[in-house]
C-alpha cells in the first residue's frame, strides 16, 4: 500500500441551513477542499451520507456531488455506515488512493436533517438502530444511550456531574469554532436541568440535528510533495469493526468492543501506542459515548472515563485533549458529514491553523472516532504531520 | 495493485418474497457466496443497497450484514449509487484487495422492494432521479427512460418491434435460469400489447420490482490459487463514471456518455478491445437501456443497437452473448443486488456452471456493466478465467 496524505480540507458553517438543499451543501465543502488544496479537480469521490432517502427524498448522492460540484463525469458513490458513514468513506477514499487507483481521492461527508416533519429526524435516525427488534419495540437512539449510561453509571459509579462535564467541555471548545452549530457555553446546572429526554440523558447531553457537510483530499504522498507547500499529514492508521446492530445482544453495554477492535487495528497499523497520540476527535453523539469512547480508546482505563472527564485529562489544555472542534455536542452532527469534519479537524490542528483558543498546543498526532448505531460500527483513523 | 480473483458467488431465488425481510435475503446469498468459495468468513464486507432506508426503515447493513451472516465483527460498509449499487459495491472490494489492505472480501448487494405500499416502490426508485428538477415535476423512471427511447427512435429509426426483441431474448435467457423472477417465455407481440407504461414503453419493456440478493468472493490471486480448485477468474479491468443526475443537462440523450466512458477504462485497463470480450451483462433496466448500452458499449455502432438485436447478434448462441442470464428483464430487478449478480453470472458462465440452455460457447471473458439513473453512474468490469 503507497503512503497517503490529506492535502485539502473543507466544512461549511453548520445549522438550520433553511436556504440550502443537500446538493448545495455538498458542493460548497467539496469546493473549499479543492481551494484549500489549490486544486481544481479530484479522480473520485467517496460520499458519506446515512439517509438521504429519508431526510431528503434524494438518493444518488454519488452523481450529484461531482455534478454540483463541477467536476462531472468523475466517479462517484456513496458510502453509508450510519453516524459512521463519514468515516467509512474516509477509510474507502484512503483505500483507493493506497492501492494505486488514483492519485487524488475526495472523502466528502454530507446530511440535511432539518427539513422533515416534527419526529421525522427521530424517526430517520432510528433506522440505524435495529428496526425489527429494537425500533418496532419503541426504542429510538436517545433511549438506547440512556440503557448504556445506566449501566454505566451502575458498573461503575459514573455521575450525573461527569456526564455534565463532557458537555461542558465540548461547548467551552465549540465556543471558539465559528463553523460549530451551537457556540454558547453551559454550566453543568444547565446540562442537568434541561429538559429530560430519556433518563438521565437530558437535551443538553444529546448532540443536536444539523444541516451540514466535509471535504478532505487524499492523495499518494509522492504526488502530495509536488502539490502543496501546507504540511503534509499523512494517514498512518485505518481500523474498522462492526458488532450486532442489537444492543441487547451484547455481552456487555457499558464498553465499545467495535472501538476498542477499530483502534488496536488503526494503533498496530500505525506501529503507536495510544500514549503517542496528542489530541483526538471522538463521537460524543451523547455525553455517555464520547465517555464510553475514551475508555474504549485507551484514554482512560475501562470505567474511569467519567473521572477522567472531570478531571481535566481530556481538556483543551488537558495532557488528552479530545473533541478541540468542540465535537459533535456542540459542533453539531449531521451525520454523513461528521466523520470528515473529524479529519479535517485533524489536519487543521496538524496544520496549526485552528481557532484562537481551541489550537491544542501538541498536535503532531491525531486519532478520529468515528461510530455508527449504539457503537455496531466503528472507523478510527490516525494522521500525523509530516 | 494486485491482482484478484472471485473465488465464491451465491444468489437467492428471486421474486416477490413475503417471507424474508431484508436482513434475511442479504445473509442467505452470504452464505452460499461463503458455501462456494469453501470458506467461513472473510476480512471486510461491502454492501450495495440502494434504499433500504426507503423500502425497509432500515439502514446501516453495514453492521447488519456481517451480523446476520454470522460473521460480526468483521467490518462492512453499504454503497450505493442508485441502481449501480451493486457494481459500485464489487468496485470497492476489488479496490480493498487490490490495495493490500485485505485478502479477502466480500461485496454483497440487496434490495426488498415489495414491501411497500402502492407506488412506495416508484417513489423510492425515483430518488435516482433528481429530486428537484425532474421528481418534483412529476417525472420517473419509466417518463424517464421514454423519452429516450423516442430520441433514439426519432434519431436513429429504432422500431418498436426492435425494442420487444430484447425483452423476447431476455425472458427466453430467463426461462431457462431457476433463481430469476419471471420465467416465462414472451412474443413480439405481448410485449408491444402488454399495458402502456410511458409511450413508447410497455410493462413489457420494463424490469420488475423484485426482492433478492446476491453476493461474491474476492480475494488476492496468490491467497485464491490456495484456497479453490475451481477455474480463477480474474478482474481484469474496471471503469467508473459518471454523467449529470438530470437527463435534460445532457449534450445527447439518445447515447449514454457515462457508460462508454467506464467500459473505455475497463478495456484499457484490461489491454482488450470490446472484440476480445466474448459475452456481457448489461442494465436492460428498460428494453430501450439494454439497446443503448450496446452501442455505448461498443458491441454494436452507435444507433444500431436495436437492428443487431433483431438481427441475433445478442442471443446467446449469437455473436456476442448479452444478458445470457435473463437480464434485469427476466432475472429481476433488486436494484442493490443487480450489479453483483451479473458478476456472478459472468463467474459461474466462465467456470461452465450456467445451467443448461444458457450456458455461452465460448465464455472466457465476460464484461459486466450496471448503471444508475437515467445513466447518471455507470460501472463496468471485465473478467477473465485463467
């Protein structure tokens, strides 16, 4: 496999983007990555998208984005794992470029989640959950992460407070991001006392539906070296795992064993330890997970996730800072889109170029979680500068 | 890249399948891809789908897949591109094995289209289509593919009984294949009396609506030479492009720039020419398709695609075999599924397994070409045994 570098990133500002169709949020980050990389055109497109059938009544994403981008006849298709459609397509993009297909690969990431009736978001979304067993039953995502923080917090001791606090981290961080969807700060009061959404979840440890889109470039390193002055951050690690789309058949719900298997895969690749990695973007999709998914990441050690949180280790200014973007919680999550943002989140901060107040000071080496369902697909990636 | 083999092919009977939900469909074809190639898991799965979201409220196979097929936690993906899913899918895998990445993979494609109120399946194939310039104006596929169908008449003299003589040679190809959908036998005359769909298209013009599934086994050729004793058959070349979603954007409606732009690359990657290839599996999505498809492809002169099926050229004791196994026409049409089973129709022709009365002389190498929309994407491979 030929070593591979992300040369070009792209993201819109994120929202209720009431003015704008799929299509037009698609090739609006598909043509910031292509400015950023100071490239006009790419040889394929990897899509990643979860519903655009339900959320929108527009399949086919896989000829509209190089169509709306102007940049047609190249290849297209989208790719869809759930929330971790974005990283999958990443992964697949990575993949062309690394077995010598083609140079230049787009990984672009996309959803428009807003424009659907009251419940119609809810009801999209749950058709990443298991349709016959768990949705037909009642059960939407909130409900199946409150099962896991129950059990968490039972096993474990995790507070109500340390739920709290990943919230509260993530909104101090999206606060500096001016593409993030939700920019106000929270107490973790107000976490506690919004409104209840499925025990002890409330709105406030939910992530938000959001209209919004991603693009990265890949492309062979040896090509990378001629296109661009920008440092070059390459891909070290790719992993991948799925479990059951059931959470009830589960060994256990209070662990990720999808990101646990995707990191060892990503972490063996890479030839690293977690302890080399500087700063990570994780998917805190509810303030359980992004707890669960440090635990599964090897951050902090199985059930101390939540102390860990509160004691600052995953800070901005933390010896693991996670989710600097300000993560899903308060960036937002359209879904097909989060995974991309993820690596370009990375490579800004490889780059150096983030925000004032949210640039993490060591940031060589960047991991990206990225999870689809309640954890039944994982994608991590590892990137480091060059 | 390396090269790769397909070692193991499977597909479901197909039809209007009651009985099965999705999640069954896709593990029964696993399983017997798996049974073929003498194996009991692989390394990645690729799932072309086209809208289960749409037709099933259920999303995210990529879990699904492996999980049901017993073969969790392996990672798995969907693609889709509309009704080129499928191809798309086999795309992918052949990448990921050709990159090192993988030794074996699998791309699987399904579709349960069913189950769904009346028009829930026109409306969710119509998400091929763009949405807000073609949909919203109350076209679908079948408008679609008429107005073609009257261009290529106007322009070139195509007759109708030339468009009923690719639905005689596919469904007589169908009678004789055990898993396709509609196995009888039709005249000339049924398919021009046969109900009007869109002038000048017929219900006898037009693939049905179908449930089912089909599945194969890549794997790299030094690993395959180990594992089968059955004849290798090899990728040899593989093209994908795409084409504006909106039919009324294109220079020529009468000709499918997409797909002779995938079968170019497909062909010089192989080092061939179209005269070396010996039978093909075409997207006779609408009889119209499968005539433009074999000028696009180069099997007749542009505009002269419906003479050379009347003139037997395409039968399959012709000159140039195309769809030998019945076709999208016959075999059915779940759209997911469809550029899989070609693959595996090219696989079991070229090892000799087609069943009697199908089986093409000489079929050393097989093209296979699986589009969707109007054209929008196409994707052709080309396959050789060793």
């Amino acid at each position: 496999m030929r070593d591979v570098a992300v040369i070009g990133v792209g993201m819109n500002k994120w929202g209720e983007l009431w003015e704008a169709a799929i299509r037009d949020l698609l090739a609006e980050s598909v043509l910031l990555a292509l400015d950023d990389a100071g490239i006009d055109s790419v040889e394929a497109m990897y899509i990643g998208c979860m519903s655009s059938g339900l959320f929108t009544h527009q399949e086919h994403l896989g000829s509209i984005g190089p169509d709306y981008s102007g940049i047609c006849p190249i290849p297209g298709m989208r790719v869809e794992s759930a929330c971790a459609s974005g990283g999958a397509a990443f992964r697949a993009a990575y993949i062309h470029v690394a077995s010598g297909m083609a140079d230049i690969v787009m990984a672009a990431g996309v959803e428009k989640m807003t424009d659907v009736d009251g419940g119609g978001a809810t009801f999209a979304l749950a058709t990443a959950a298991d349709q016959e067993y768990e949705v037909y039953n009642g059960v939407t995502f909130p409900g199946l992460y409150a099962m896991m923080a129950n059990h968490h917090m039972h096993k474990y001791g995790t507070t109500r407070d340390q739920l709290s606090q990943v919230a509260v981290k993530n909104h101090l961080n999206g606060s500096k991001n001016p593409l993030a969807q939700f920019r106000m700060k929270v107490t973790p009061d107000q976490v506690k006392n919004s409104v209840m959404v499925a025990d002890p979840l409330t709105l406030l440890d939910c992530s938000p539906i959001t209209d919004g889109s991603a693009a990265v470039i890949l492309c062979s390193m040896d090509k990378a070296k001629e296109l661009t002055r920008k440092r070059l951050v390459k891909i070290i690690g790719s992993g991948h795992a799925s479990d059951t789309i059931q959470l009830a058949q589960r060994e256990d719900i209070s662990s990720l064993k999808s990101t646990n298997m995707a990191a060892k895969q990503a972490l063996e690749m890479a030839g690293r330890k977690i302890s080399d990695i500087n700063f990570a973007e994780v998917h805190d999709c509810f303030t359980i997970a992004e707890i669960m998914v440090i635990e599964a990441l090897g951050i902090a050690p199985q059930g101390k996730g939540g102390k860990a949180t509160a004691d600052g280790i995953t800070a901005i200014d933390g010896k693991f800072p996670v989710n600097a973007s300000g993560g899903l919680k308060s960036k937002g999550h359209p879904v097909g889109a989060t995974g991309v943002a993820q690596i370009a989140e990375i490579v800004k901060q490889v780059r150096g170029e983030a925000d004032e107040g949210r640039q993490v000071k060591k940031a060589d080496i960047g991991l990206a979680q990225n999870m689809g369902g309640s954890g039944a697909s994982s994608v991590v990636h590892i990137l480091e500068g060059m």
